[in-house]
C-alpha cells in the first residue's frame, strides 16, 4: 500500500508500481470541475482517482490486471470511476471529454528487453519509444470537445520535441506544464489544449 497525499493506494502484482510519472502527472492535473475525464492506461488507478475528486471519469487499460486493481483502490478511496479494459480508445469509440490523460508507454525497448507478460506494455514505447504515443497522437483530436486538453508523460529517451510538433501541426496550443531529471532522462507532462 502506497500514500499519496489522502489517497491509500494499493500496490497489485502484473500492474505498474506508480512511480515518479505517475506523481508528475498527478501533481500537475489541469482538470477542472465537472469535467468529462478519460485516463488512458490507469494501472493502479492513481492518476484517475484524483480526477475523480473534482471530475467524471473514465479510466481504461489494456491490462485486465489493472482494470481489477483499479477497482479495489477506487473502493478503498469512495472514488466513483466508470472502469474500461480496451486498448488506448477502442473501449471509448464514439465518445468526447474535456481532458485526455495519458501516462505513455514511452521507454525504448527491443525484444531482450522484454519479458513477455502483460506488465511489459505499461512500459513498453518498441524501438524508438514512440510506437504507442504516435498511436495515441493519431487518434486523440476525433475524442476530445472543442477546447479540449490532453496531458501526456513522456520522457527524453523518446523525443519530446517530436510529440510536441506533431500536436502542434494538429491545431494544439502545446507546452511543458511539469518536467523531473533523473540521471538518465527528463520526464515531462506535455499539455496540448485545442482552441
């Protein structure tokens, strides 16, 4: 079981341990009141349950792991959250919200990286480390209302400056809102806002 701030986060088997992505994200939420959230790859359910303080959410992964282990701590935290298993937005086709989150798999990986279980695609960005986040990119405007925002980790290892261009070529007003060194990248929570 983890703390973060209020909130008793527990800790399950085959899901990702929130780490210092998951706190950046979840300490530089720009989500208002009322608005339609959706959290795309919600592992634990952190990021998603402190929307849900303010916000309706939704909160989906690809992992049935973390789908059940975002239940339990949506309970153990009175949190109500509509929970979807499904990759990036198959299980929300046809729907818009307010605000996208998205901490991505954004890691450089090859196939001795990985290991074959599920927990690998929590973390798992392929060769260059863009192969789910240029995904995500892809589709992301078709899902948001007009002023919309997206809020999405990624780190250096995986081109920063090319994410920001390509939502800056869609119509985004886009910036850094929160960015962490560590010793061998920066972390950062890119904001993409339509006009």
């Amino acid at each position: 079981m983890i703390t973060y701030k209020n909130f008793k986060i527990q800790v399950c088997e085959n899901v990702y341990t929130p780490a210092e992505d998951t706190f950046l994200l979840a300490d530089n939420l720009k989500v208002k009141e009322g608005d339609d959230v959706l959290e795309i790859g919600t592992g634990t359910g952190l990021v998603a349950i402190v929307a849900a303080e303010k916000a309706n959410v939704t909160a989906t992964d690809i992992n049935p792991h973390a789908i059940e282990c975002t239940g339990k701590n949506a309970k153990i935290n009175n949190a109500k959250i509509r929970i979807l298993q499904g990759d990036l937005f198959e299980p929300v086709k046809g729907e818009k919200f307010d605000v996208i989150l998205f901490n991505a798999p954004y890691l450089p990986s090859s196939d001795e990286d990985l290991t074959g279980a599920i927990i690998d695609k929590a973390w798992d960005g392929g060769e260059d480390g863009r192969i789910i986040i240029d995904r995500f990119i892809k589709e992301v405007k078709t899902h948001l209302r007009d002023g919309g925002k997206v809020q999405l980790v990624q780190s250096s290892l995986s081109n920063i400056e090319k994410t920001m261009q390509k939502l800056k070529d869609m119509g985004f007003h886009v910036g850094i809102t929160a960015s962490e060194r560590f010793f061998y990248e920066d972390i950062v929570v890119i904001t993409a806002e339509l006009p």
